[in-house]
C-alpha cells in the first residue's frame, strides 16, 4: 500500500499560523509515502514566500512532488510574468514538471498556470505529452497518477472548470492513459470531492493552511493505494480549528472504470 498526503493551495503570505504544525502532526502520525503539493505555494511569487514553502515543505516526512499554481507566478509585474514567469517558482523548487514512480505508484506534475491570463489554466499539448510519456513507461499495474493545478472539471459547488476549453482538455487528458487526477485552485474544503470522468477519478484538494477559505474550511487529503483500490480520507478544520477525518471513501478500478465502494 502506497500512502499519498495530498495538499493544495498553500499560498505562503497568507499562511493561517496555526495550521502548519497541525499539517506536520498529521504528517508525522501517517506517515506518507510521498507528499504531493497541487499548486498555489505562495500568494505573489515573492522569493521570500517561495522560500518559506520551501523550508516548511523540507519539514514533512517524506519526499515532495509540487507544481506550480498561477499565484507562483508573478501578477503586477508583467515584464516578469511574461519574460519569465516561473522562475522564482524553479529556483525554489526545480523542474515545474516533476515525476515520481512508486511502488505500484506512478505520479507526474505538469504546470497548467498560464502567465498569459493569470488566473485561469491550460493543459498544453507539451504537458499532456510528458504524461503520457511517464504513463507509458509505467510499469504493468501501476496506479497512474497525474497533478495539476487547474482541473477540468467542475467544483465541489458546481462552479465551471476555471480552465481553457475543458471539455478538449478533458479528452487531451483521459489520452495521456492517467487514472488519477489531483487538484487544487477552488479552495473549497473539498479534499474528497471525486469526480469520475472518462475513466479517470478526479480528486480535488481545497487550501491546506491559507486564511484564503472560501467556505470556511482548511482541508488535506490521504489517499492510500492498493493494486486497483483506492481509500481517500479526508480532514477538514473548520475556521481554522482541528484537522479531524472525514469518512472514508473508497474507490475501485475495474476494467478502465473506477466504482465507488461507498464510505467506510
Ligand atoms: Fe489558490
């Protein structure tokens, strides 16, 4: 079994003092196998906040994979943010579009963030290329993950896919042969919100530990792989309380298709 801690939207600048060492305690009882971050690190793209991430993030038990949100690129300072957008990003961080392959497991980042227009997301065909790629050589069996920041699909209130012509990014995607697809952007306390489409299990994350709440809510979520099943559990702190688990729900995927098992 394969022990995924998924967080989102961390916006480093914004950062709810109490929740970090809440996020750590949790780490450090699991603990994960790897940590997967789906953007939005920081709140400017500041080298200042790229830094603190860093430091907190080298404080969890377990390798990081991250990708770029379109916070960590800058906003006000065009010049910056069209010459070189995710620079600050990839001095702090390294490749924007990192990959991790373990046991039974198969994870691969790609930058949706588009300096173009800020705020919404792209999947470029460059992007989609290196999953599929990462999906191809994966081995025989193995769960194939993919992270993004901006996600095709609707939010966990229904609010539409903040993203460039969802419904060709949703084929471009379900291409690429990933099963999984981690997400943040929303910031709704929605870590087990899953949506299925085309094969694929969309699980998408709220803010971890930003007073950037759009509901209320911090959450993270725990997502354990076995062979085809997957157990998401979800932990929810309300007002910036105690994280506390949610249910948990379970998954299967059979025949290209994922079936939810229901809680428990
Ligand atoms: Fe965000």
């Amino acid at each position: 079994m394969i022990r995924l801690l998924h967080i989102s939207d961390l916006h480093f600048g914004t950062v709810d003092t109490r929740l970090p060492e809440a996020v750590e305690a949790i780490a450090a009882r699991l603990p994960p196998d790897a940590v997967i971050v789906s953007g939005d690190l920081t709140q400017r793209a500041r080298a200042g906040q790229f830094d603190a991430a860093a430091a907190w993030l080298r404080r969890l038990p377990a390798p990081v994979l991250c990708v770029p949100g379109n916070h960590d690129a800058p906003l006000y300072n065009l010049v910056r943010r069209l010459a070189a957008p995710f620079a600050g990003y990839r001095r702090a961080f390294g490749p924007a579009e990192p990959g991790l392959t373990l046991p039974g497991v198969v994870v691969q980042g790609v930058n949706t963030a588009n300096p173009l227009v800020w705020k919404s997301g792209i999947l470029r065909r460059s992007s989609a290329a290196r999953l599929a790629q990462a999906f191809a050589a994966a081995p025989a069996g193995a769960m194939r993950i993919a992270v993004l920041h901006h996600a095709p699909v609707p939010a966990a209130d229904g609010t539409p896919a903040d993203m460039a012509d969802p419904p060709a990014t949703l084929d471009r995607l379900a291409a690429t042969g990933a099963e999984v697809v981690l997400s943040g952007h929303t910031h709704m306390p929605h870590s087990g919100i899953a949506g299925q489409a085309q094969g694929m299990l969309f699980l998408q994350a709220g803010t971890a530990i930003s007073t950037r709440r759009k509901t209320g809510s911090n959450d993270l979520s725990v997502i354990e792989v076995a062979g085809p099943d997957l157990t998401l559990t979800s932990w929810v702190a309300p007002e910036g309380g105690a994280f506390a688990p949610r249910p948990p729900m379970r998954f299967r995927r059979q025949d290209g298709r994922w079936q939810a098992l229901g809680a428990g």
